[in-house]
C-alpha cells in the first residue's frame, strides 16, 4: 500500500511537509506506521499547482528516502496545492508511467488501494473507457484507470457523483466476475482549486486517511502546528506527527472536499452508473 498527502493553503515549500516532520512523508516511504506495508519504495511523485491553469509533475522510480534530485526540488517549490505520493505496488510494473499523481488537463489524481481481481477484469474496465481518455492512458495500474473513468462519469463537473458512479461500477464488474478479493481505496484529486478524498472499501478494511486544518500550517521540532481559523487542509494517509489534537481520521465509507480552506465530509455510497460509459 502507498502513502500520500494533498495540501492546499498559503503557499508553502514542498519540504515543509515532505521533510521536516517527525513522521514525513519521506520517513514513510521507509517506515510506514500505518500501513500493512512499512516499505514504499516503489518510486514516487509530486504534483502541484503553480502560475499556470496545468500542474506541474515530477515523478521518478527512485525510491524517495535515496532521491537527492527531490530534495533539492521540495526546498525551491512552493505551491499553494500541491500532492505528494510514495509507491508500493500492488502487482504492476515500477515504472515512471504508473508513479502517481496521475495528470489530464488541470486535474491531479493519486490512489492508495487496490481494485480486487485487478488482472482478472482490467480488460473488460479499461474497454469502458470513452476512446478520448483511453488514449491519454499511459501506465498500467489500476489507479490510473480509476482515474480515467471517474474523468468519463463527469469528474470535472461533478466529483461526488463521478466517484460515486465509479466505485458502483467496479463494484459491480466484481461481482459479475465473482472476485474475492475486496476493493480499497484512499484517492484523491485536484482541479487546483479543491481536493476532494475518498476512503472506501467492500470489506470495511480501507487503508488509513486523516485531515488537518488551521490558518497556517508550521513545523517546529519535527511536530506540525496548525494556528487557529480557516485557511489551510492537508489530507493524507498517516499523521505527520504524534499530536493527537491536530489529526481528524475520515470514517470508512467518507468523501471529504477541502475548498477554500473550508472542510466538507460525509458519507459515501457507491451508486449503480445511470448508463453505459459513452464509447
């Protein structure tokens, strides 16, 4: 399982966040408290959100905690929203193509989790797939084709029922397959104004989710410290540190949307698609 983080606030560098904490991103991708996998060493990759309407991409195979190349780019960048992932696969390729986030027009998406019966019924998904987005497809996971068909249920118009769409639908090629295997998921994206966060799964088990929110985030003495009012919300997969006070988990089965500052959650269920995926 992966480890991620979405921030989104007064602008910041990325190294506040990456680095500095007790509990980093960074250190995650070596020792992961919360995950069933501590090791992320699959590659990783930043997204974020700059001057221009497209975000920016780093993503490389490296492994994070061994990137110096990353390091120096975290201290130089800030960012007003940003991603920040770290990769263990799950069965697909350590590629540069299939490190998250995973980039189509001004929208970020990064996945932690995993489809159940991946190799099974991948076919079948990525045939749902409308030829437009299809062909922007680069890499081979099953986060990636998540993200390209909550883009063809209306992602960029309406995120809580493309998501919800979405999950119905795998859900269902599942069934019809009689797989066992539970889908998990942990995502996130972006369209550089919101983040909006689902955690979700068919067996009640999700890889872990948290939220944090103030006027302005700081790191002191490897703790986080969010002064107090609206402004700033990172959502990510563990705690950056063990202040208790700060981190909020989001429940099983909880769509979060992190807009202007102002946090949003509630319960999430996935819905049947209302039609076919348009060809």
């Amino acid at each position: 399982m992966c480890r991620w983080l979405a921030y989104a606030g007064k602008a910041i560098p990325m190294s506040t966040l990456l680095f500095q904490p007790n509990n980093s991103l960074i250190r995650q991708s070596l020792s992961a408290q919360r995950s069933i996998v501590p090791t992320n060493g699959d590659g990783f990759g930043l997204g974020w959100y700059g001057d221009l309407a497209s975000p920016g991409l780093f993503r490389d195979t490296m492994p994070a905690w061994n990137d110096a190349n990353l390091v120096s780019l975290a201290e130089q960048i800030r960012s007003r929203l940003f991603f920040a992932h770290v990769r263990a696969s799950t069965g697909t390729a350590t590629t540069r193509l299939n490190c998250h986030p995973f980039r189509h027009g001004p929208w970020l998406f990064m996945h932690n989790g995993k489809i159940g019966g991946y190799s099974r019924i991948r076919r079948e998904l990525e045939q749902m797939i409308p030829l437009e987005y299809y062909n922007r497809r680069e890499g081979s996971t099953d986060s990636e084709l998540f993200f390209f068909l909550a883009l063809s249920y209306g992602l960029e118009l309406d995120p809580p029922t493309a998501l919800a769409r979405t999950v119905g639908l795998i859900e269902q090629v599942m069934e019809a397959n009689k797989v066992d295997e539970p889908l998990r998921i942990t995502a996130a994206a972006s369209d550089g104004n919101r983040i909006v966060a689902l955690r979700h799964s068919t067996d009640r088990r999700s890889p872990s989710l948290y939220f944090a929110s103030g006027a302005e985030v700081a790191v002191l003495e490897g703790e986080c410290r969010f002064t107090h009012g609206q402004g700033s919300v990172l959502v990510l997969s563990e705690p950056l540190d063990e202040v208790a006070d700060y981190w909020i988990e989001v429940p099983e089965s909880h769509l979060l949307t992190a807009e202007n500052g102002v946090v949003d959650l509630r319960a999430f269920a996935p819905a049947a698609p209302a039609c076919p995926v348009p060809a």
